[in-house]
C-alpha cells in the first residue's frame, strides 16, 4: 500500500495527529518566548524547537515520537515492530527534524 497512493483510515488518523502534536508544540513554544519577549519572532528551527520541547514538554515530544513511529509503520516504511522512543538528544534531534519533514510533505 506504501506506493499506491491509497491511504488507510488509520494512516489518515495518525498522520493527522502527528501534525496536531507538531503544530501544538510549535504554539506553545512561540506563545512561551513571545511572552518574554513580544519584540522578537520565535525562531522556527529544530534546534531551537528540540530545545525548548525536551525542556519545557518532554513527554508531549515522547508522544510526538511515538505517534511518528506509528505513521511510519502505517506509510510501511518501517517494519511492524515494536519501536522505542530514541534515548540520545542526537537521535531525539534527527527524529524531530524527520517529524517536521513529515508534517510539512503530508500538509501538500
């Protein structure tokens, strides 16, 4: 089903919480730093995003990765397997950039 085009309910449903999860911990984040500061733009990368996620939300950016996961597994890039959520900033990093992506190619 991964090339086709056709896309399952499921896939549908959790594709759209990936992008609700994403998009609410973008608002949060800006509505955080424009509260100190109203003056200056929230900057909108994944450095500054990771930072202020894993400090200020971490477990909303572990279900944000899980949710990631199970989107990739109903797309069948990823094998049905038990996943677990990266341990090392590095990986957390590379997985928030890859939720990103994501988010921004199933927005098209």
């Amino acid at each position: 089903m991964a090339g086709t085009g056709i896309r399952s309910r499921r896939q549908k449903l959790v594709e759209g919480m990936e992008r609700s999860l994403s998009d609410l911990l973008h608002e949060r984040m800006d509505r955080s730093l424009r509260d100190f500061n109203t003056n200056r733009r929230p900057p909108d990368n994944t450095s500054a995003l990771y930072i202020w996620d894993s400090n200020q939300a971490p477990d909303m950016l572990n279900q944000l990765y899980s949710i990631h996961l199970e989107a990739l597994q109903e797309r069948g890039e990823i094998p049905r397997k038990e996943h677990r959520v990266p341990s090392s900033d590095a990986q957390r990093k590379r997985m928030l950039s890859a939720v990103r992506a994501c988010v921004s190619r199933t927005r098209r």
